[in-house]
C-alpha cells in the first residue's frame, strides 16, 4: 500500500467520507470571475477580500506540495425533527443541526494527520471554509466533486449535503483528476431560490442569499425579509430541489445527527431565552456561533411574516430590548402584523429612543409603511 492509498484508507477509519488530493496550484482560472464579482458586488463581508490571498495556496503555506482535501456528509438519518415548520417554529438550515462543523472537521483532520504521521513526518496547516482559500475550487481540483449551479460542490455518492476541509502538506502526492460540471440544462436551483440570488453562469449574488442574510450583522432589506419566512438561520433550498441529492449514501458521523431541540427552534423562545440558557441548550450548534442576538433577530423578522395578533406582546418587549438592531426589527415586525398597533407602540419608543440610527429606522417604518 503506498502512502496515497494509506491515506484513502485511514481517512474513512476516522470518519471521513470523502478524500482527494491535488497540487497547490494557483488558482488563476477564477481572478478574473472573482474580480467581476466584486464589482458587482456580489460578495460578502465573511469572505477574504484580498482576491490574491484566496486563490494562491502557496501564499499561506509556501512549502506545500499537495493538498489533501476531504469532504463529510451531514445527511444524517435522525427521527423526531420534522422538515416543515409549523406555527411558532422557526426553521434551522441542516448544516447547523448537528455540532458545530469547523471543530468536527478540524478534529477528523487532525486524527487523520496523527495516522499519516506514524507512516512519515510531515509539515501541514489544517483549514476549515474560514481560512482565505477557495475550499470548493480545492475539492474540485481535487476530485471530492462538481460545481452545482448552486455554486454548492456535489458528489456523485453523497450529493452536495458535504462538509468540505483541505490539509496543506509539504507531502508530495500524485493528484487526482478534477470532475466536469453534470448539471446539463437543469435549473430547479435557480427557479427555486426564493430571492433568486442565483443567476445563470454558476453566479450566487451572496447578499441576496438567505443563509447569508440569517447571518449578517448588516441591515437587511425589507422586501427581503419577507422572503426569509420562517427561517431563523441558513436555507436549504437550492439543495432539496437538486436532483443529485436524490438516493446519495447517507453520512454516518455522529457528530452531525440532530438533537430534537436542535433540529428545529421555537421562535418565541429563542426572543425570550437568557444568554446562559442559549449557551447551554444552543451553544454547540454550528448556527450558534453568530451569537444569540442575530438568532434572535431573525426569530422576530419569522414572526413579522408570521403575522398573528398574538405575538404583539412579546414584539412590544423587544420594542424596548438593551439591543438597537433587536428594537429597529422589533418595529418592522410590530408594523408589519397590526399597521395601527405598531404606528401606536413605535410612536412611544420614539420618546424614549436614544439610539439614533434606531431612531431613524423607527421613523422611516413610520414613513413607508404606517400609512394606509
């Protein structure tokens, strides 16, 4: 067995379910699909903004020779989570059911690094989709799998429901073939997104995207919040209409089966839960780690589209949240479920607020939207 094969095959013995290998090549294919993206606009504050730094693997690890790329299903086979929300229940994206995944990845690396180096010393940097590299053109280089029109990377066995990490080695290792896109004239991704972030050419406007917006500190626009429904946070959307995700080997590690508190999440109690209780029945989620807050105002952005006169007791509570963002979308949601009510309850925060862009805001709601 040479140290390829070793590798292939210590990979699934620590719980990795997929693995590939490639060069680390610059990655000059994508400079100038980067750079008109940026003009755009199109990307993101959690993205590298250097375009140099996220396409040359040599410029974080100079030694490297190859790259060992590995990706894990969370496809999980769990009981007890239902896949639509009903009334008061927000809903979590699959990838954050489980713990959180930037420790799991780390963790299946790094034992799988311990294996190679009984074999042979070696040095490495073990990166998660928080490094600045472009960890889905590593895992097509690196044969793990193909670019959907979701821009998500798919696998023929396990689909796109994939956890991607990459280890930067000075090993020097034959690389595998990259695979061709298969999506042939299919769109449902694109027909489907509910914000249509998604634009022909393998092209995701990453501000209008859900998971993005469910994640942001930044202010969300208002027809969009409307589009985000129930979701508190990430979409799955584009990978459950995907044909590629039908009859894929389910993933195996326990890591990622849902818990049923985690599977989906009580909107009102996500508003009204202390900051000790989130950490404890919420903290190890991977949606947890944007914090409570963020959660939180998502939770309220799901009951203004909810719209039920029941819920204007706790928006007027958070009408007068130690949070500026948590009291501006508090009003967006008190005006959106009863016009007069929230113009009355917004009014009085008004002589109170001390907050001026939430001032502002407040009166702006007025403006837009609290005249017939």
């Amino acid at each position: 067995m040479d140290l390829k094969e070793y590798i292939a095959h210590k990979s699934k013995i620590v719980g990795i379910d997929i693995i590939g290998f490639t060069k680390p090549k610059k990655m000059d294919n994508l400079i100038g699909f980067l750079e008109k993206r940026k003009e755009k606009e199109y990307n993101t504050e959690f993205e590298e903004s250097n375009i140099l730094s996220r396409t040359n693997p040599l410029a974080l690890m100079p030694e490297s020779r190859t790259i060992i790329a590995i990706g894990v299903s969370y496809n999980i086979e769990y009981k007890s989570v239902p896949h639509e929300s009903g009334k008061g229940t927000g809903l979590l994206s699959k990838s954050s059911w489980g713990e959180d995944y930037h420790k799991v990845l780390k963790n299946k690396m790094e034992d799988l690094v311990k294996e190679i180096k009984k074999e042979i010393d070696f040095k490495y940097i073990i990166c998660v989709d928080t490094s600045s590299l472009i960890d889905r053109e590593i895992s097509k280089s690196a044969g793990i799998g193909w670019y959907g029109k979701n821009c998500s990377i798919i696998n023929d066995d396990y689909g796109s429901f994939i956890f991607l990490g990459y280890i930067l080695t000075d090993l020097d290792l034959e690389e595998n073939e990259r695979i061709e896109e298969k999506c042939g004239n299919c769109r449902l991704c694109i027909d489907a997104c509910p914000t249509q972030a998604i634009e022909e050419g393998y092209i995701i406007n990453a501000k209008r995207c859900i998971s993005y917006m469910t994640q942001t500190k930044k202010k969300i626009p208002y027809d969009l919040r409307e589009k985000i429904g129930m979701k508190i946070y990430g979409c799955d959307t584009c990978q459950l209409v995907c044909p590629k995700n039908d009859k894929v080997i389910k993933g195996s590690s326990k890591e990622f089966v849902p818990q049923l508190t985690k599977g989906i999440i009580p909107v009102e109690e996500i508003i009204t839960i202390s900051n000790k209780d989130f950490k404890e029945k919420y903290g190890s989620m991977s949606g947890a780690w944007r914090g409570k807050n963020i959660l939180k105002r998502n939770a309220i952005i799901a009951l203004g589209n909810i719209r039920d006169k029941s819920s204007i007791k706790l928006l007027k509570t958070a009408l007068h949240d130690e949070s500026p963002m948590i009291r501006e979308y508090a009003a967006w949601s008190l005006i959106r479920i009863d016009k007069e009510e929230g113009v009355k309850l917004i009014r009085e925060r008004l002589f109170k607020e001390n907050d001026i862009e939430a001032f502002e805001e407040m009166r702006r709601l007025i403006h837009l939207f609290g005249h017939d």
